[in-house]
C-alpha cells in the first residue's frame, strides 16, 4: 500500500447498497434508542438535568479523577472545540496530512481560527521526529506561527492505530516541547478494542491531554464529547468556546444520555469489537482473491487495491471510495465495518467479487 491518500473519489449508484461506505451508515444501536426514550422526560436545560450529571460523573470514573467533558453535536464540532482549547490564532497545530481535521472538517478549522501545520504521514501516523522537525524550523521563528499543540487520529484516516509505544513516544516527545497533544478519537473504541485497552489506558494513561471522544460512528444517534484530561488544558476555558462554536445543546440531556449508554457500559467494546471483527473477516476474503492486496486492518477500516474490473463490479452493487492508486496503478477501494456488520453482510460483498 502507498503512503499517499488523495481526497477519496465518492460513487454514488440508485439501487448501491450503502453499507460499507462509512460506519456513519448504520443506524443507531437499540441501547442508544432505549436511552434516549428514558431520557425523554422534563428536564433542567443547558446541562442543568441529572443525566448530564451522571455524564460527568461517568466521565470522571472512565477517564479518571480529575477528567472533565461536554457533550457536543458531532466530530467536528469535538475537535474544533478541543483544538480552540489548546491553540489561539497566532499559533499553530501540528497534524498528519492525512487528518481529517485537515482534509475532511472544510473551513472550519479557518472559521474558528485555528491555523494547522500538516505533516507527511507514516501509514496515517506521527511520530516524534515529525514534531522536533516542526520545532527546529518554526520554534522562536517571527515568520512562522508557534506550535502549541499536536493533534492525532485514533483510528487514523488511513485505518491504522497507533500502539502504545508509538503513542507513549510521542505523547513525550510533545511535552518535552512544552506542547498538548490532542486526540481525535472520533473512533477511540475501535483502536482501543484493537489494542486490548479500556478507555483510560487508550488516552489518559499514554499522555493525551484533550480528547475528542466519538460515539456516533461506534452506534450513537449523535453525540460526541470534548474530554478534558489533564492539567495542560484549562476547563475553565471550554465552556464558552463551547458556545462560541455552537456546541452548546439547550436539550443536553438527550446528548449526555447516549453517551453514558455507549461508555458508562461495555456497548461502546461490543460495537467496536463486532466491528473489528467483521473488518478482519473482509479482509482476509478479499486477500483470497486473485490480484487483491490488502494489509490486515488494525481496526474497522480495510483499504484494498485491486483490478479496474474489480473495482467497476463492486461499484454495480455497492457505494464505495477510492482512496488513491497502489505503487503499480491499481485502484484502492475503503470499505469500513461498524456494529452492524454482520458476517452474511461481508459474505455478500466477498460474493460479489469472487469469481
């Protein structure tokens, strides 16, 4: 597989199933559904409700003592909100070139002032030579803005996950520089179910400062959180970017609910679990195929290279991305699993393009 990923090429067929486009697709989990029914009772708005209570009491308990968090409407919000938190607009973030606060979320890291530096990726990743490299050329320069944050992906958008020793380097690596690091985790369960971590060991225990912690792409309706988790990061400071950036819910209850179902219970591992399994499932079909490669996924996402012609019966039955070519011309076709993956949907795709 290449270590360069051009803006995907979307296909979208009348009568495509769509299910292997994005975990996006699937539609949210019976759990969320029966919180959310629970929770629609009068409640105290703007956060002021027992639920949104027992999130934050959640979060402190997952993330540990001293972890604070908002929920927000979606990813990009999480991460503009986390981002604002550790930059200003004359400083800079560092990231991959690959992340999707760079490459996915449009203007409105511009809109909220956040200037990113993106660097060359390794497989979707950081590592402590890219943010020294940053720091030897930017660092005191008045012609360049100030580094002051890292943020990383976890899943990356090239459906790697860092382990835990790259994430421990490079969470010390950053504070050395005197910067935070903050995480993307719009996938968050997947890489931890992958690393045979709970949520805290993931984030929290490696050195993550401020976590964008995802929930809708793992089987919530939607509902995502900014998490505060250490000191480098004032608390004070989110509620009103918060509202600044519109992330403020009058119905919070509703946001809060989700996600103490998702992560105040084991939902959030079984989602992620089925759907790394299903992933390993795909991709170990498709690898039987002739002229198909495709690495072994770390998590929920599988990148295939294949045939033109592989690629042009797959798009008869299914919505899928190109995700750029292999270093021989082939096509690679991003399919991803979510919770509800099941084996008979990967036989199905697996039948499509078996001979």
């Amino acid at each position: 597989m290449p270590n360069n990923m051009t803006t995907p090429q979307r296909f979208t067929v009348p009568g495509t199933d769509p299910h292997f486009a994005s975990d996006n697709i699937a539609g949210a989990h019976p759990e969320i559904m029966a919180a959310l029914a629970d929770a629609n009772t009068d409640a105290a708005a703007y956060g002021g409700d027992p639920i949104t209570e027992d999130f934050h009491q959640m979060i402190d308990t997952v993330f540990g003592t001293g972890a604070y968090g908002f929920p927000v409407f979606n990813g990009t919000g999480a991460n503009i909100v986390a981002l604002q938190a550790v930059s200003h607009p004359h400083s800079s973030v560092i990231c991959a070139d690959t992340a999707h606060v760079y490459t996915s979320e449009s203007s409105a890291p511009v809109r909220a002032g956040i200037s990113l530096k993106p660097q060359p990726h390794r497989n979707g990743k950081l590592d402590p030579a890219d943010v020294e490299a940053v720091l030897a050329s930017d660092l005191g320069n008045p012609q360049s803005t100030q580094p002051t944050a890292v943020s990383i992906s976890q899943v990356t958008e090239m459906g790697t996950v860092y382990t835990v020793a790259e994430m421990t380097a490079l969470c010390n690596a950053v504070h050395e520089a005197g910067l935070a690091i903050h995480m993307d985790g719009a996938r968050l369960a997947q890489a931890a179910a992958a690393l045979g971590l709970d949520l805290h060991g993931a984030t929290t225990a490696l050195g993550v400062d401020i976590l964008s912690l995802g929930a809708t792409k793992n089987g919530a309706l939607g509902a995502d959180a900014v998490v505060v988790l250490s000191n480098r990061v004032q608390q004070a400071a989110l509620a009103p970017i918060i509202k600044y950036t519109t992330q403020l819910s009058s119905k919070t209850s509703f946001l809060s609910a989700q996600l103490n179902a998702m992560f105040g219970t084991s939902l959030w591992h079984r989602n992620a679990t089925t759907a790394n399994t299903a992933a390993q499932q795909l991709a170990h079909g498709l690898a039987a195929i002739q002229d198909v490669e495709v690495p072994t996924p770390d998590a929920t996402t599988v990148l295939a290279a294949m045939p033109e012609t592989l690629v042009a019966r797959l798009h008869e039955h299914y919505v899928a991305h190109l995700w750029g070519h292999d270093a021989t011309g082939r096509p690679i076709v991003r399919l991803v699993c979510s919770w509800a993956t099941t084996p008979q949907k990967v036989d199905e795709l697996l039948q499509v393009l078996s001979p």
